[in-house]
C-alpha cells in the first residue's frame, strides 16, 4: 500500500502528463488561422484590384488576426490658407502626344494664353524687364527678371513679388495643363545657416512661390510642381551685379501636359478626419 504522498505525486505527474499531449492544438489552431486568412486574401484579390478589394484585404487581415482597425489621425496640412477637403481635383486624363492639327490647337492656347498674361501685365504697368512672357508650340515660360524678388541667400517672398504673382495668378487659374515652378540661384558662394547647398535654396524659392499662388491666389495645387535648377542652369551670364541679382528668382512653365487626376496611383485625397496608414 502506497503512501497518500507518493500516491498525490503519481496524480499529479498524469495531469502534467496530458497538459503537454494537448499542446499541439495551440499550433494547430494557429495554423488553421493563418490559412484562413490566406484563403481570404486569395479571395480578395481574385475579384480584381480595385480600391474596394484592396479595403477587403486588410480588413480581412484585421479581422483573421482579431487586431482592431485604426481609426486614423485628424488630417493636418501646412495649407493653413485652403484645407485639403475643399480641394477640387482635376478629372483624370491621360496625356497624349499631340500631332498635325491637334499640334496647331495646342499652339493655339499657348499663344491665347501668354497673350493674356501679356495683356494683364501691360495693364498693371509691370515692364517687360521685370516679367518676360514667351510661347511656343508648348509651352508659356514667364521669367520673372527683376532684382527685388527675393533676397541674397533667402527665399522669402518679397512684397514686390507678390504683386507681380497676383497680377499673373487670374490667369493661372484658368490653365488646364500642368505648371513648373522652376527655381534658380547665381554662383555666389553660399553662406547661409538654413540652405546648406543652392538646390535646397532654389527648390525653397521655387516652393515658396507655388505656396503663395495655391494658398493665398486659388492656383489648382493639382496642376503645379515645384522644381530646382541650383546655380546650374543659370537664365543671365553671372557677369554683372545685375545679372547675379536677376538669377535670384523663378521662372513659371505651362506645359502642354494635361495633370494626371486623382487616380495617377497614389491617394491625392482621403476623406475628411481620416490619414491613410500608410504616410
């Protein structure tokens, strides 16, 4: 006859006997688990790839793995002058090579269009050394020349420019075709404690315009860009002190590129209060 003590050992050594044997379905029901969800998302993706299915499949990853999904951030933009919900995007489009006759109505616009630009500027009494407007077959290039834009070494918007920019904004607005903002600088050397190199000063003139005319002059944001030449592709000879300070500045290219919309392949617009995961 056994003991009571050695007797409560034996029990207990049958109990954490049948513990373990019972382990493997913790790995089993894992298992099952993740093939569900990939069987889901097989689903998902047979039925196409469109922003509906890609919703699904991440949903069905929340759901499978019992994970809540996120609500999102409230929406914040550096536009403090026009909120991103009140944006209008331009339908998309797909940008053709134009030829023959389509060639000659593209040439056309640009001509109405730098005549306009043309026009108002003669009006406000701007002269033609401080905003030059030239066309082509392609494109309107307005080279702003005066030496009162923006300061040595600084990309602040100077008041005289402004002017000038809401004079040109009017017609800016109505453009259908995408615009380069394109920023320049002379060859001087750079001392500056914010811009280590003339790109990053040039493409901040070249943004600091683009902000003015989409923030506070109602230029579509969908149509411009933002581009910076440095002191590499200088529009005056660096000869003079007048040509130094004149490459201190923009100049503004309407293209005959029709914006690419809201569907390029990328999330220009989310509904409001809401951020993607993703940024």
């Amino acid at each position: 006859m056994q003991p009571a003590g050695e007797e409560q050992v034996v029990e207990d050594e049958q109990e954490s006997g049948n513990a373990g044997e019972d382990r493997w379905l913790l790995t089993y029901s894992d298992m099952i688990t993740l093939l569900l969800a990939f069987f889901i998302i097989l689903y998902a993706m047979a039925q196409g790839s469109s922003k509906t299915n890609n919703v699904l499949i991440v949903e069905a990853m929340h759901a499978a793995f019992h994970t809540p999904m996120p609500m999102g951030l409230t929406q914040k933009s550096a536009n403090t002058m026009t909120p991103l919900s009140k944006v209008v995007a331009p339908p998309q489009q797909q940008s053709k090579q134009t030829t023959g006759p389509q060639k000659l109505v593209m040439s056309n616009q640009m001509q109405q269009i730098a005549s306009a630009l043309t026009a108002d500027l003669h009006r406000a009494n701007v002269p033609p050394s401080a905003v030059a407007v030239k066309a082509t077959a392609s494109e309107v290039d307005i080279t702003f020349g005066s030496n009162v834009y923006f300061q040595s070494a600084r990309a602040t918007v100077l008041s005289p420019f402004e002017k000038v920019l809401k004079i040109v904004a009017p017609v800016l607005r109505t453009v259908p075709y995408e615009m380069e903002v394109q920023g320049y600088t002379n060859n001087l050397p750079l001392y500056s404690t914010k811009y280590q190199t003339a790109w990053e000063l040039a493409g901040a003139r070249a943004i600091n315009v683009l902000r003015f005319l989409t923030e506070t002059q109602g230029v579509s944001p969908y149509h411009m860009e933002a581009v910076s030449f440095g002191q590499w592709h200088p529009r005056w000879p660096n000869n003079s002190p007048s040509n130094l300070a004149k490459n201190r500045s923009v100049d503004i290219v309407i293209t005959d590129i029709t914006p690419p919309g809201i569907n390029d392949g990328g999330p220009d617009t989310m509904p409001q209060g809401q951020i993607p995961s993703w940024q």
